[in-house]
C-alpha cells in the first residue's frame, strides 16, 4: 500500500482507518500484540495529510516521547499555522529551535524545506513510493541526502544506516 491508497482511507477527521485485514495479519503475526488488540479495541491514529507537515511532524517526534512530540507540534502549529516549506524556510534555526527542537533536528527540517523549495526533493513524488521505499527513506535517509552520512559500512551483517542491509532486514520480514 503506497501513501495515495492510504489517504484514501481516511475519514474526514483525518484518522486512519484499517480493516479486518489489516487487524488480523497483526493478530497473527503478534499474539501479545493481538491480546491488548482485544482488550484496547480500535485505535484512532491521527493522519497529517499535507506531506511535507507530516514529514516535520515525523522528524520531531524521533526519540522524544509522544507528550514532548505532542506539546511541540501543538505549539508550532499554534504560532506558525499552516507548516509549510516556505512557512520554516522564513525561521531562523533560533526561532525553531525555541520550539523545543533540538539542533540536529533544526538541521534536518530547514534542510528538507530547502530541498522542497528548490525543487530538489519532490515531496508529492512520495505519494507514489511503495511502503518498502517509503521504509528505507525513513530508516536510511542517507540515500536521499537530506544531511545525513552517504557512507556505506556494509559488512555483512545488519546495519541500520545501510540501504542494502536495511532492503534485506525488509524482505526478511515482510515473509
């Protein structure tokens, strides 16, 4: 499933919204997992459709815990309104980073608005990207030189920040 089927499965709250299908795959593939499925029911995930919000919202998030994620989005959104490339371009990393942001991440998000706005990255192409790719963007951005190490250190064993060690932990997982 790639981005455009999922938004289509969105409602007009912006939830995502899964089936029988998807519920008992993970059932199956988690029997913990499909324990607290029985005891918490449905869970409404919050979808961000505009891509490149979603993708600032995404880099936020990483490693803090879900009530700083929370509390930061919340405030950016309430003082910059819509978030947009052109909207984080105009900030300087200070006025960023007084949202809570931490350096590396301020780096990150000027450089992907920057990449946006130049026509270097083209946010709408990820609409179209399969969930594989769409993994190894996430997990390996170094293929997609958005600041991070282009440096391969592939040794046969799995490492996170290689492009082919991830592909093949993929595919071992998804059989």
């Amino acid at each position: 499933m790639n981005i455009s089927t999922t938004s289509k499965l969105m409602t007009d709250r912006n939830i995502f919204i899964y089936g029988e299908t998807e519920v008992s795959y993970l059932k199956k593939r988690d029997k913990k997992l499909a324990e607290v499925m029985e005891k918490v029911g449905p869970i409404e995930r919050e979808v961000i459709p505009d891509l490149f919000a979603a993708l600032v919202n995404s880099i936020i998030g990483q490693q803090i815990s879900t009530k700083a994620h929370k509390t930061i989005w919340k405030k950016m959104v309430t003082v910059l309104g819509e978030i947009t490339p052109q909207v984080i371009d105009s900030l300087s990393d200070e006025e960023l980073q007084q949202f809570g942001i931490t350096f590396k991440k301020t780096a990150y998000i000027k450089s992907a608005a920057q990449k946006v706005l130049s026509g270097e990255l083209n946010i709408e192409s990820l609409r179209a990207m399969s969930d594989e790719e769409l993994a190894l963007l996430i997990m390996c951005p170094a293929e997609y030189d958005l600041g991070f190490s282009k440096e391969c250190k592939c040794t046969g064993e799995m490492n996170r920040n290689c492009r082919r060690c991830t592909l093949n932990w993929l595919r071992s997982e998804i059989e």
